[in-house]
C-alpha cells in the first residue's frame, strides 16, 4: 500500500467534513433568505453542523 494514498477512514472522514460544512453553510443560507429571528435555532444547527465538519477535516489528516 503507498503511504502517500488515504485509508479509507480518512476518506470517509473527509466526506462527511465536507458534507456537514456544506450543510451548515445551506442552513445559514436558509437562515438568511428566511430573515425571520425566531429561527435562531437554525443558527446554532449551522454552527454545531459547520464546527463538526471542520474537525472532521482536520482528522481526516493530510489528504484534503
């Protein structure tokens, strides 16, 4: 196996980082366009959603 390729954790890891940054981004989005205050809840979900992507990311390593 080459060191230099990814396992398959990392990969794993690393898509799912991207799928939930992308959907913090999209309830942010969603917050905005909807420009109603009450839904603050969707603001802690992007955040919480955006923040587990991130360290997914970074755990996935070096191959991003």
């Amino acid at each position: 196996m080459n060191p230099d390729e990814p396992t398959l954790r990392e990969t794993r890891l690393a898509r799912l980082g991207w799928l939930l940054v992308a959907v913090g981004a999209a309830l942010e989005v969603l917050r905005t366009v909807l420009n109603d205050t009450s839904l603050n809840s969707l603001l802690g979900m992007a955040v919480v959603s955006t923040v587990a992507g991130v360290a997914a990311l970074l755990r996935a390593g070096r191959h991003l």
